[in-house]
C-alpha cells in the first residue's frame, strides 16, 4: 500500500493543503486538537471531492445504462466469432464506436478518487510515524496525533502493535473497537448501494452476463473492503466510509429521480407520476415532462412499465402529448379532427330490426 501511495505523492500538498483549510475552520469551534476538528475535516475534503466529480457520476450513468442495453448484441457477437478472438475484439469496438460507449466511463469516478485517496493514506501514514508531510508542520502533526475518535487516534490500524497505538495515546482494545465497527459499516454500506442497484435499478427484460457479474461484484466487493479495511487508519476509514455514504445517498436519488427504463424503481416511479398527475390533472415539472414525452416518443417500442403506464393514463381519461403534457382522450380526439381538416366524421345508419327489413315501406296518403 505505501509503494502505491508514493505513486500519488505529487497530489499529496494539496490534499494536505486542504485538510489544513478545513482543520483550521473547524479548530476555531472544537479546538484545534480535537478529532472531531481533524475527522470534519476528512468528512469535507470528501464532500468537496465528490462534488466535483458530479459530473463524472453523470458520466458513469449514462455509460453504465449503455452497457446495459449493449449486452444482447455484444452477446450476439461473442456467439458469433468464439473461434475468431481477433474479430471478436475488433467487432466490439466497432459496436462501442457505432453507440459512443466507452466501458471505462462507468469506473471514471473511482478512478479519479483514487488520487486522494492514496494521497490522504500518505498523510495519515506519515502523522503515524511522526513525519511532517505537504503543507503539515511539526506543530500541525502534534496537533493530529493527539487527535482522537471515539478513544481512536486518527493514524491508528485495526493491525498496529499495543506498543504503536501506545504512542498514539490509546488502548489498542479501543483502536480496535472502532476500526471494526466502521470496517463493519463501511463493508455493509457498500453492499447496500450495490445491493440496490442490482433490485432496483437494473433492466429485468434483459438477462445477461452483465447483470451475474454485478450480481458477484454485489458480493466480493465488501469482502474486499473488509480485507483491506485492517491496514487502513482511522482516518481513511472515516474517508472511505463517508464517500460510501454519500454514493448510497447519491444513487438511491438518481433510482428514484431517473431510474433505468425496464427497472423496478422505472415501474415505482412511473406509479407516483400517475398520482402526480390525478391530483394536478397534468404534468408538473420539466423533468417530469421530458421522462413522459421520451415514453410518448417510443411509441411501438415501449417496455412494459412505460406500456402501463400509457394504458393506466388511457383509463384515466387522459392521452399523454409529445410535449410531455396530458389532456382529455375528448380534447385529444377533437385535436386529432382539426389536424386532418377539420372534416365530420361520416355517421354510420341505424341498423334495423328483422320485422323491420320485411315489413314495406307505407306510402303516404294523398288528399282528394
């Protein structure tokens, strides 16, 4: 782990830098010396990270349901040319091209973390070993080390000696108390979020390899946490728990504001839209408007929930528009009158009884 961190050194200034801007902050209301100075500023250099890569998530999105909805043709095509390795490869980028995907889009986010990250672990270490660091003096590193949560020091391991966490000022019992519990919540947070992307947010129509290597990933990437968790400080635990925390909050947003079409959260979403639009009588709100006006767009190619949907509208009375708006199905008919000129509608003669076909017409009286 610290020959990886040594590769991130060139970020670790700032990454210090900006601990520093944020301890002195939160030092003038705590003191300076507190942990809960030092832990709110890893909470913020979180949140001011993962800001900033909003725009990536978007990213990771947008590829993810790419991929998603590539995986029948991409199977097609691993069916097609499984004794041509070479085709098979050229044929796939071929389809990423045609469809302006790019698989690596989906790990964007995790690779940008990843600077500070280890950049953050750099810090924490060197607090550890008593070594100033960035923009860290000798004063500030005092400052961290007496720093604690929860009994913990801030560079403390789960795997430190009871003679290392001494020096720290802590009971290696405490130490490892609370590494555990946030290698618990952090393992358990990560689960979840995957968790609910697998129930929630992922097309059922469609079953693919994808959705089983999610499905595993579901599974091995909290392990992995948990492994790793042991040799992580404290204060890394507090980084990593947070960003986890935040990921779950940021999701379970995007499955209930714009969930994958085909999804279960698409069908949840879509039953609210139709209450929404029972109690306005229309479509309030541009984002509501452009998700009914793409239902309204696919015509023919609706999945079930969007299907539904336009059938539950149609029961209500009510034709969703290409604008994104409903009427009246009476308003809708009298529109689709006067786009094709406005011409009356030829009305069909009564149909007549048996008794009626065989009985003659009488013929009218004349007057002498």
């Amino acid at each position: 782990m610290d020959t990886i961190a040594s590769l991130f050194s060139f970020i670790t200034t700032p990454v210090s830098w900006i601990i520093v801007q944020f301890h002195t902050l939160y030092g003038a209301i705590f003191g300076p010396d507190s942990g809960w100075a030092w832990g709110l500023s890893i909470v913020s250099l979180v949140i001011l990270i993962r800001i900033c890569l909003i725009p990536l998530f978007v990213k990771q999105i947008k590829a993810t349901r790419g991929m998603q909805a590539l995986q029948p043709k991409m199977k097609a095509i691993q069916e097609r040319y499984k004794n041509d390795k070479q085709r098979q490869s050229e044929e796939m980028m071929k389809l990423y091209k045609e469809t302006g995907t790019n698989p690596l889009s989906s790990c964007l986010p995790i690779l940008a973390q990843s600077p500070f990250f280890f950049a953050l672990y750099s810090v924490l270490s060197a607090i550890a070993n008593g070594k100033t660091i960035g923009v860290i003096n000798q004063q500030l590193l005092e400052s961290a080390r007496q720093a604690h949560i929860f009994g913990a020091p801030l560079a403390a391991k789960f795997m430190d000696s009871e003679e290392k966490v001494a020096a720290l000022g802590a009971s290696l019992m405490d130490v490892r108390i609370v590494t555990a519990v946030m290698i618990i919540m952090m393992s358990l947070s990560q689960f979840y979020t995957q968790r609910q992307l697998m129930q929630k947010n992922v097309d059922l129509s469609v079953k693919t390899p994808f959705m089983q290597q999610q499905k595993m990933l579901m599974y091995i990437f909290p392990l992995i946490f948990a492994f790793m968790g042991i040799n992580f400080p404290v204060g890394v635990l507090v980084y990593w728990l947070t960003t986890n925390v935040w990921t779950m909050g940021q999701q379970m947003y995007v499955i209930n504001q714009n969930p994958t079409p085909g999804s279960k959260a698409q069908d949840q979403y879509l039953t609210r839209l139709l209450k929404h639009i029972g109690s306005h009588g229309d479509v309030k709100g541009r984002r509501r408007k452009k998700i009914v006006a793409t239902i309204v767009a696919k015509g023919p190619d609706r999945n079930d929930n969007e299907r539904k949907f336009i059938t539950a509208l149609t029961k209500q009375g009510l034709a969703a528009q290409a604008d994104g708006s409903v009427i009246k199905s009476a308003e809708a008919t009298a529109d689709s009158d006067a786009a094709s000129g406005g011409a009356p509608k030829r009305q069909q003669p009564k149909r007549q009884t048996k008794a009626q076909r065989q009985t003659p017409p009488s013929k009218p009286s004349s007057k002498k």
